[in-house]
C-alpha cells in the first residue's frame, strides 16, 4: 500500500482516544505526506471521566492529542453520544456520519474493527460500512476489544509517525490509568506487527473496500 494514493483521509472515532489507539501512527503519516485528515469523535464520555476531572475534559484533551498528530483545529468533529448508547442511538449516528459524507467525501476511511466487540465501537462500524461503503474502508485493530482480526493491511511507519502516537496519547491525561495507552506497550505493538513484513514498526488494518 502507499498512502499517497490517498489525500483525504477520514478516521471514525467512537470515543475520543480510539482513533489515536488505532491508528496514530498512520494518522501521523498521512498528515506528514501533505494528506487532509479528518478526526470524527463520536463521544466526550462525561459520564465515565474519573474524580478530580472536568466533566468535559476529553473534549480538550481530543484537541491537544489531534493537534500533536499535526491535525488542524477545524478538521476535528467532536459529538457527544452517551458511552454504551450507541446502539440505541444508530439512527442518529448513521445520519450525522452520512452528513460527514457529503460534506467531505473522503477517499480513504478508518474505523474500528466489525470484529470490536465495544458495543459503541461496533455501532460506528456497521454505520460507518453503510455510509461509506463506495470508498476505500480499512478497520484499525484494537486488541483488546478484537475478538479476531484479520492482519490484511499494514501501513509501515518511522519512528517519528510513532513518537507521534505515544505525544497524541500523553494528551489524554484522563486515561491515563488505561494499561493499553502505556508507552511501551504503543512503542511494542507496532515492532511487533511490523515483524511480519520485515520492517521496523506498523499499523495494521482489516480490508473492507478498496477502490482505486
Ligand atoms: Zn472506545
């Protein structure tokens, strides 16, 4: 795969740190080759920020985390559906993604895995193969929700795309309590994947659409 094929570039984001989780490096790359990247998070999760925080402090810490990504202000969507709602509100959800659509018409979208097993994780990505099922669709992994994932994609990164990931979730000093955002853990995760095709680090994706 070069990303250059692809210069406007869609993540969907059930809650605010997923996209970085899933996908921060690749973020970091496309942005870095002069690609549009557009950062659609779907909840703040006000109800579930630990004590001695702002109810609304994911939605400052999205913007520091994006930011050092290198995503501009006005590319970051932020909604606030209720954590665990999804579901019940994927009406809702398919037609705000289906606004995002027609207003950006990206030619390439990440979104979580269909394999997540996250309730809200799974909503963005059944709603999400609806709307946007007439573009390139790859699904970022996230082990811990994945009960399979099919390695189909790998998007290799320089140390700088990760160094990136690793700043965009040291935003998030919410979650930092979150064994999964630790530093060690990003930095492995992507040596490890990368083994597989014989580089140094990489993100990988499941294959949805591909339309070239
Ligand atoms: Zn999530």
């Amino acid at each position: 795969m070069t990303v250059e094929l692809f210069s406007n570039v869609l993540v969907l984001a059930p809650h605010t740190d997923d996209g970085e989780l899933g996908c921060g490096g690749t973020m970091a790359r496309f942005v870095e080759q002069g690609a549009r990247v557009t950062y659609a998070a779907f909840s703040i999760a006000t109800r579930s920020v630990p004590d001695g925080f702002p109810r609304d402090i994911l939605a400052t810490e999205v913007r520091h985390a994006t930011t050092a990504i290198g995503i501009p202000e006005d590319d970051l969507r932020v909604f606030d559906f209720e954590v665990r709602t999804f579901p019940a509100n994927r009406q809702e959800i398919l037609e705000r993604l289906i606004e995002i659509q027609s207003d950006l018409q990206p030619d390439l979208v990440l979104m979580p895995s269909l394999n997540d097993l996250h309730q809200d994780h799974q909503t963005i990505a059944q709603e999400g193969l609806r709307a946007f099922k007439r573009t390139t669709l790859l699904g970022y992994e996230i082990p811990w929700n994945n009960i399979t994932f099919n390695h189909q994609v790998y998007v290799t990164l320089e140390r700088r795309h990760i160094d990136k990931k690793v700043a965009a979730l040291l935003c998030y000093q919410s979650q930092q309590h979150r064994n999964y955002a630790r530093e060690d853990y990003v930095r492995n995760l992507a040596f490890t994947r990368a083994i597989d095709v014989g580089r140094d680090l990489a993100e990988v994706f499941e294959l949805y659409r591909w339309v070239v």
